[in-house]
C-alpha cells in the first residue's frame, strides 16, 4: 500500500505543469560614447559622437547641438552623456528639467539626427505613434512603447496624420491618398466669397441620407440627415425623403411605409399634469442676436443652431438630452444630467434587443436582477454588474446602495446547481478585507472541484487541472502537498476500495478540458484569459498577459487582445490582477488615475505606464479603451481637471487656427512678460514652456520666433536686456 502511495506522488508530480511567470522587462543603459565622429558620409544615424566639452552651467540637462535624441546631464559640472529611448527626443523647454518626449511639437529642425531605430512588428521605432504600413488604411494606427503596438482606431471621418500624431480632419492631416476626394469622392466646388462665408451644403451623389459642408466654401465636412429622411438640394435641407422626387424610392428596401410613416407622422405625446404647456411651439424658431445652440421649447431632445439669424433644426441622438446650461461645443447629455422642466416631449424611441433607446443605462428587463444594468450605445448593448452589494438606480444611472435605489423584489435567487449547491448570502472578503466578486468555495466530497458565484449570486463548478488540487485557504488550485487534508482523503479511498489510481484517473479525466477539433485554439468556457493550444486532441493549457483576453474568434490563430476589441459573453472569470503604480493590470488601456483626467488615458505595457493625451476636443471612454467625441462617452466630464505651469498659466479653450487658416495640433502662445518665452499646448490640452534662440523673440502673428524688429513691443528686447 505504501509503494502505491508512493508511485500516486512521482506521477502527481510529473504532470503538474510549471508555473507560469512573466518576462522580465529588459533595461539596458547607454555607455559614454568617447569615440572619435565618424566621417560626414555615414552620418545617417548617430550612435556615438564625442563628448560636449564642458557644461554651459554648473547643474541641468542640455540637448545635444546635433542630435536631437541626445543630452547631457550636468551636476557640479559634472557632465553624463544621455541618450532618450528609440523614438522619443530630448524635449529642451528648461534647463531644469530632464524629460524625453514624442517629437510632435519639439522642434529638432537644427538637431536633424537620430539614434539609429530599433524596430519590432509595427513599430519603426521602439516609441511612438505610427501610421498603418498599408497606406490606403487611412484611420488605424499604431501607438507602440518598449517595442509592443497597441492599434488605435479614429473617430469616424477623421485620418491619422503623422505629421501631428494625432487624428485630423482629412483636409489637416494631408496624408497622400486620404484627402477628401480619396476618402469621400468629393470636392468643394469654387464659389465666390460671398456664397463661401454661409458654409454652403452639396448632396452626396451616392447616397441621399449625407450630404457635405464646404466650411468657408473650400474645406468639406461629411455630415447626414436623420432615419427616414434626405438631403434636398433645393432648400439645403434635410426633408422627408419621399417628399424629395430623386430620393423618394431611397428608404424603399430598409423601412417599410408603415416605418416611414410613423417617423414621419409620430403619435401625439401626452401633455404634462396641469394643463397645457405656457410655451408656444417653435415651428418657426426665431434665432437671438448671438449665434449658438438653443432649447426647443417643447421637446428636450430637440434644438436650434443659430449662425448668422438663420436657424437649424437639429435633434440629439436616440436617449439623449440637450443641456442649454451645457458650455460644451455638444450639448445633448443623458437625461439624469439635464433638467428638462416644461420640454417633456421627446422624439420617438428606436428600441432594440436590449435597449429602449439606442442611448443611454437602462436597467436589466429581469426586475430580480438589480445589480446588472445596460449601457447602449448607438443601439448596442453593454452588459455592466454594479460593484458587490450595489444595485442599479434608473433615476440617476449610476450603482448604489441598495436602500438609496429603493428597487422591490430584488435578491430573488433560486439559483442552484443540481447537486444541491447554493451561493451562501454573506459577502467574502479577502485578505485585505475587500468584497471578493467573484467568491469561490470548496467542493465537500472532491479535491479537484470547487464552485464559483459570480457576481456573488450564480453558482459554476469547476475543477483544477490535472495534477492540481483545490486549495481553499489561498483560493486556487495548488499542488496536492500543499492542500492539509489531501492525503487523508486519498488514505479512505485507498483502505475502502484499493482503487486509487483509477478514482484519480477518473476525476482528472472528468475536469479535463476536452478539445473541440483536433488542432487549433479554444476558449476556457469560464475565464476569458485562458484558453486551450490542441495538438492531435491533445489540450494545453495557456494563460494570455494579466489585462489581456483570449480572441476566439478564429481557432486557427493564438492571439490575445485588450478585452474591449473581445466579447467574453459568459466567460467572467479573470486571473488575479498583477497591478503596478499606475496600471490596474500590467497590460492594457486603462484611466488615468485622477478622475477629472478625461482627456488622457494610459497604456500599460507589462507593468510599464505611459500617460498618453487626446486628440483635441476628445475624451477618453473606459468601456471602448479609446478616445471618442464627447457625445459619444457615457462618463461624465463636466469638470475636467487642467494641467497648470508653475507661473499659472493654462492652455485656452478652443481651436487655434495659423497663418494659413488651418488649425494648429500644438497651438502656441506668448508669454506676457517676456519676449524671448512662449508657451506650447501639446495636443491643445497639454501645457509647456518654450524658448527662443538667442536674438530671436516670440511672434504672435506667425506662431514662431522671428528678429526682433518685426514684432511690435518687443524690437528693443535684447538692448533692454543688455
């Protein structure tokens, strides 16, 4: 009996698999170059050039005269040769200051060389933002650090520009083969400045829903009508498109005329307790002096944009509310943020599977299941479990406790597993008394089985792999040596049946995750991060990066990706985090950490944060890691935290256009004491300091420094200075 326990051990041993532990990041230090410059003809890059002389002041950090990659640290004139990672460059807005950035907006005209590139898979270099390698994909890009790419998506109708690093209108970027005639088949026609300054609106030959704006007659924005209607020619409007002879028939195999004529004909809202409304309609809106949004008087989801008198019917997406009280450039917002007052009427709803309106929370359809509530988005619907102990409130849209959301019926489980198996109503914590979400227990009778209630409330079993054994006390499977009492178990089966090899074989075979074809990838049906590799039927058992997902959506490829590009459906489950100073998990597109940041974000790269803003006039939206219009985030932004120079100054509100009437990606402004000092906005939200050359001060008019003398106030500078 004893050698058969002894034999049970050596193969237990033999097959439990290795722990998995994470690659360490390599980082390597540059060494004091001191050898002689290479000769003028193999220049292309500079790795190693000779030494400065001498420190231009005791302590601070200096960019190389040449290199634009390249510094010096100086302590005590001391002076230590550095060099940025591959991709970034040495950023000189102060002396006092040792920061390498991406090199949109450091001007390294006078510093044109560059370490030589280290590229991996889509990165040119190790850092950066890259364009796509195919040059006819206009809108995806890769943001690359230490080497690895994330793939970003623009917004629609926006291009990549390389020049920016950011997402532009097609017209700024100026990417070759992205302009608007590339992407749209269309140009602004020539028309003369008066017809130019009304912004003038052409239809798209194509399709009779969109139609282009010509802002200032020569710079073309894509723009569309609403469901059930088209753009008419003759009136520059949006009508009813079976009022428009050429668009008629347009609708004629998507709606039926049943649709139609409900979206066009919708039925009378019932009027507001006390009789009817104080405020007349505004079938003929009559614009104020000053240009701008305003409020329908009648309907909350409807309203006016006024330029120059002339006004605009314009009505906020499906679920959405306009905010008159709103300074944003996009005023509708969800209806728990707005006060409608009398305007009680909105448009019809545009209902799907599990969205009363295509925007907005709307609370599980189950009455029972309050801590599960939608967030639909453009008709798609995005399952959310409130934190354990929380309920959904439908007033405010947001979780809460229980007694503030004041919901009946809730709690109701009745969930149970066949062999009689309950979620327990008490919470778990863990070792650092924090609710455990997804709680796991034992299971009575066998080691390798245990039980998960998610969310706290529905009961899965599951089992540990062969080899492994469920350990109750650290909450995971383990080796059998490691689990007090499992041996015991093993000495019953032994004295009672003599079996044990067959039990163990038996239980293991049962846990084991059996391959659905003979090769491929397969998904674990309950952890979305873990997956299968099949060889000949045979399973392997992977775990993806912390933060990442298992895509299942080819079995032909091995590929993990940020859980916003995977639906996990009823796979739940995740590994225990791995966080790091900034980073929930070690990989991944996550908040910044100040919740008034919504114009940043951070990618983390095996535990490796790096802050990354957004384009101007974006904010970042958690649920689809990426940045997106203001009207098209469900977080609420109305304070936005901005970044403050030490002297007080902040970026302005608001678009900078230059000399050419293009707006600026980096828009810069002068200081107002000194000449010779201007400030940066990065991105527009990013605040930093700028300096001019030597005898050169800040022009205002063309965005540069130029000579003194043709700067008004400033043309005596430097004799004042002397």
């Amino acid at each position: 009996m004893k050698t058969k326990i002894l034999l049970l051990l050596i193969c237990l041993e033999a097959v439990t698999g290795l722990t998995r532990k994470q690659e360490a990041a390599e980082q390597s230090r540059r060494k004091v170059a001191t050898t002689p410059k290479k000769p003028e003809s193999e220049e292309e890059y500079e790795d190693d050039e000779e030494l400065l002389d001498q420190c231009p002041e005791p302590n601070g950090y200096f960019p190389d005269a040449e290199q634009c990659d390249k510094y010096y640290d100086c302590r005590d004139n001391k002076i230590t040769e550095k060099l940025c990672p591959d991709g970034l460059v040495f950023n000189d807005f102060s002396p006092q200051h040792e920061k390498c950035d991406l090199p949109f907006g450091i001007d390294c005209t006078k510093r044109l060389k560059l370490q030589k590139p280290q590229p991996s898979p889509h990165c040119p270099r190790m850092h950066g933002y890259f364009a796509h390698e195919d040059p006819r994909n206009c809108n995806t890009f890769y943001y690359c650090v230490e080497g690895k790419f994330n793939m970003i998506t623009c917004p629609e109708g926006l291009v990549f520009s390389e020049k920016t690093g950011i997402c532009n209108w097609p017209d700024e970027a100026q990417k070759k083969g992205c302009g608007s005639r590339e992407l749209f088949n269309f140009t602004c026609p020539k028309v003369d400045e008066s017809v130019a300054a009304t912004h003038p609106r052409y239809p798209d030959t194509e399709d009779c829903q969109y139609f282009y704006v010509c802002v200032n007659g020569d710079i073309p924005r894509r723009s569309g009508c609403k469901l059930g209607q088209a753009f008419d020619e003759r009136t520059g409007k949006c009508d009813w498109a079976r009022k428009i002879p050429e668009c008629k028939d347009w609708y004629k195999d998507q709606l039926t005329d049943k649709e139609l004529d409900a979206l066009e004909n919708p039925p009378p809202k019932p009027k507001p307790a006390g009789g009817p409304s104080r405020r007349k309609s505004n079938a003929a809106f009559n614009c104020p002096n000053k240009d701008g949004q305003y409020e329908d008087s009648r309907q909350c989801d409807k309203y006016y944009e006024c330029i120059d008198g002339l006004a605009t019917e314009k009505l906020c997406p499906d679920g959405l509310v306009f905010d008159p009280l709103n300074r944003k450039v996009n005023k509708c917002d969800h209806v728990f943020n707005v006060d409608c007052g009398d305007r009680l009427e909105l448009q019809p709803p545009q209902p799907t599977k599990k969205c009363p309106r295509r925007n907005g929370f709307f609370a599980h359809p189950d009455p029972t299941v309050c801590n599960v509530f939608y967030n639909c988005i453009d008709g798609e619907a995005i399952e959310i479990t409130c934190t354990t102990g929380l309920h959904f409130d439908e007033y405010s849209g947001t979780c809460v406790w229980p007694d503030s959301a004041g919901r009946e019926g809730c709690g109701v489980l009745g969930k149970k597993l066949k062999d009689g198996f309950e979620c327990p109503s008490e919470t778990q914590v863990d070792s650092r008394g924090m609710v455990v979400d997804h709680p796991k227990f034992a299971h009575p009778e066998d080691c390798q089985k245990f039980y998960v209630c998610l969310n706290g409330v529905t009961p899965r079993e599951q089992g540990c792999s062969d080899g492994t054994v469920y350990n109750e006390e650290q909450q995971r499977c383990d080796t059998p040596e490691n689990v007090r009492g499992w041996m015991l178990e093993v000495g019953k089966h032994v004295l009672l049946h003599g079996l044990l090899p067959l039990v163990i074989l038996a239980t293991l075979s049962e846990a084991q995750f059996r391959c659905p074809e003979p090769k491929g990838f397969f998904p674990d049906p309950e952890q979305c991060d873990l997956y299968y590799a099949c060889v000949d039927g045979q399973p392997e058992e992977k775990l993806c990066k912390d933060g990442l997902v298992f895509r299942d959506d080819n079995p032909k490829k091995e590929l993990c990706d940020i859980p916003a590009n995977v639906p996990c459906g009823d796979r739940t489950l995740l590994q225990e985090p791995q966080p790091s100073k900034g980073c929930p998990r070690a990989n991944g597109i996550f908040s910044h950490e100040d919740p008034t940041a919504c114009d940043r974000f951070v990618n983390c790269i095996d535990g490796v944060v790096q802050v990354v803003p957004c384009p101007p006039e974006l904010i970042y939206e958690p649920k689809m890691s990426s940045c997106v219009w203001p009207a098209d985030a469900i977080r609420l932004c109305e304070n936005v935290k901005r970044d403050i120079l030490d002297d007080g100054f902040v970026c302005p509100d608001g678009d900078v256009a230059g000399p050419s009437g293009r707006i600026l990606p980096h828009p810069t402004y002068p200081h107002p004491e000194d000449c010779a000092k201007f400030y940066i906005c990065k991105n527009g939200v990013v605040p930093q300091k700028g300096q001019c050359e030597p005898g050169t001060v800040y022009n205002e008019d063309s965005f540069r420094c130029t000579e003194p003398e043709s700067v008004q106030g400033c043309e005596d500078y430097y004799k004042r200075k002397n």
